[in-house]
C-alpha cells in the first residue's frame, strides 16, 4: 500500500499496553525538562558578559577613604585619638531626647572627585550593642539604627541624615564610619550631633591595635579574617563608650527648658524603646478638693 509522501501513518494503539503508555509519558516529561533547561541555560549571561557588568558598576561607583568633611567637620577637628567635645556652655531642653546611629561609608562616581555617603547596613546583633552601651542612661528615650528610608538612594550627605534623625525624633545623631587606610588593626571616627541645631557636639576617632601576643596566635593559625574582626568589635567598643560618656557629660549640664514640672519626671525608670516593648509613663494626679 502506497502512502502519500506527506501523510504521516496512522499509529495503531489497540494494543499498548499500560507499560508502554507509562514509558512513553517519562520520556516525554524527561524531554521536556530537558528542554526548559537548556533554555534557562542558553538565556544565563556568560562570564564574560557578567564581569563587563561588574566592571561598569566599578567604574560608576568607587568606594574612597573617609574623610572628616564627609562627617561635617573639619580635619583639625578629628585627627586626635580619643573623644574631643566640641561645646563646653550647658544646654537648655535638650534632653530627655532619642539617638539614632547610622554607619556610613564614602564613595565618589565617576571621574565626580566630590564624596557622597552611603549608609552601611548593620546587623541587628551589632544594633543590640548600642542599645545596652546606653542602657543606663536616663536620659535617652530611645536608641535606634538609621536605615536609608527616605535618603537619596544614589548618595546622601550628612545634612540629609541629620533630617533623618529628626524624622524619627532623634534630635541626637552619631554618624560615623570605618578606616580602612589606617596603621591600626581597625579604627573607626565619628561625630555626635545635634541634629536640630546642626550643632556637631563631639568627635572620635578609635584605633585598636591588637597586643602582639593575640596578633601572632592569629598570624600562626593563618585566621586573618578573624584578627581583624576582633579588632573592629573593640574599636567599635571604645566608641560606643565613647559616645555613653559624652551623653552622659551632656545631660548632667543640660537645663530643663521651662519653669513648668517636666512629664518625664517620674517615680519610674526611663530606659531605651525597643520593638517588642512600649514605653509608659505615669504621672500623679492632683489630688481633688
């Protein structure tokens, strides 16, 4: 029997059996996954082209050493090792008040020389430890982490963050970064403002060089990662305690803003907010006559 030359014959299946049927429907799903992902494969760009897209990034966008300017101050005013206050006259109605603390790091685009900051995601944990270095002071409402809600996402500066601060009702705010171009095994600097009065009240700068002893049982064992993260959490420490007793030397001069009782004046302790805590405060009443 002839058949035309473009008629496909007829499958007989009559006598298939379940076997069969089950075969043929795994090949057919095995083709098709096959299929899918040679394509997904074919539309994944090549390494070549992935690294000219990092390239232009870089090129874009350049991390730079920070400098004191990108904090608002000038250079004469953060090149000492340690705390240095800026305001000695007391202060009327600035506290009880918020802090908010914001890490940033400074980069330039382009062939642009001028500096823009780009605030630094920090992990809860590292937040944690703000919040206990300030625990006891009275003084603070509340201690929170500054994210970038409401920045410039292609640069801010730190008048921008300032205004963050107040947004939250943060009238303190502590911008500071890491040294990266530094002698020390980690260092960090910055400054502690008033961000209603764009007042900068106190600067630091905190270099942690590690005793020779740790650094050779560490250079022995080949964990240089873990050296320089043991450097930075005491650097980070030094500053932190830096800030608490800047505060605390602030508030103890600090005048209330009028003859009035203060509603923060109470038989109750005043300690930092967290998410998974609310804040009352009672007052007494008059008694009625």
């Amino acid at each position: 029997m002839l058949m035309h030359p473009y008629r496909r014959p007829r499958l007989n299946l009559a006598g298939w059996s379940m076997v069969k049927w089950l075969a043929v429907a795994i090949s057919g799903l095995s083709t098709t996954t096959l299929g899918c992902s040679a394509n997904k494969a074919s539309c994944q760009p090549s390494v070549e082209a992935e690294s000219k897209y990092q390239t232009i990034c870089e090129r874009e966008e350049e991390i730079v050493a920070i400098e004191a300017s990108d904090l608002g101050v000038s250079p004469a005013e953060i090149t000492e090792v340690g705390q240095k206050n800026l305001v000695t006259e007391p202060s009327t109605g600035r506290f009880p008040t918020g802090l908010s603390v914001v890490c940033v790091e400074a980069a330039t685009r382009g062939d642009e020389p001028e500096h823009f900051l780009r605030p630094v995601s920090v992990e809860e944990y590292r937040g944690a430890r703000w919040i206990r270095a300030t625990q006891d002071l009275p003084v603070l409402r509340e201690v929170t982490m500054l994210g970038t809600y409401g920045l410039d996402p292609r640069g801010t500066d730190w008048q921008a963050l300032l205004r963050a601060s107040l947004r939250l009702d943060c009238d303190l705010c502590l911008i500071y970064g890491e040294v990266y171009e530094t002698e020390a095994d980690a260092e960090f600097v910055g400054v502690l403002w008033d961000a209603r009065t764009a007042q900068a009240l106190a600067t630091y700068r905190a270099p942690m060089v590690l005793p020779a002893d740790v650094r050779l049982t560490y250079e022995e064992k080949k964990e240089y990662v873990g050296l320089r993260v043991e450097a930075e959490q005491q650097a980070m420490a030094e500053l932190q305690r830096m800030v608490r007793d800047t505060i605390w030397d602030l508030a103890a001069k600090d005048n209330e803003a009028t003859t009035q009782p203060s509603p923060w004046q109470t038989d109750l302790p005043l300690y930092p907010r967290d998410l998974h805590r609310t804040l009352r405060i009672f007052t007494k009443e008059k008694p009625q006559h």
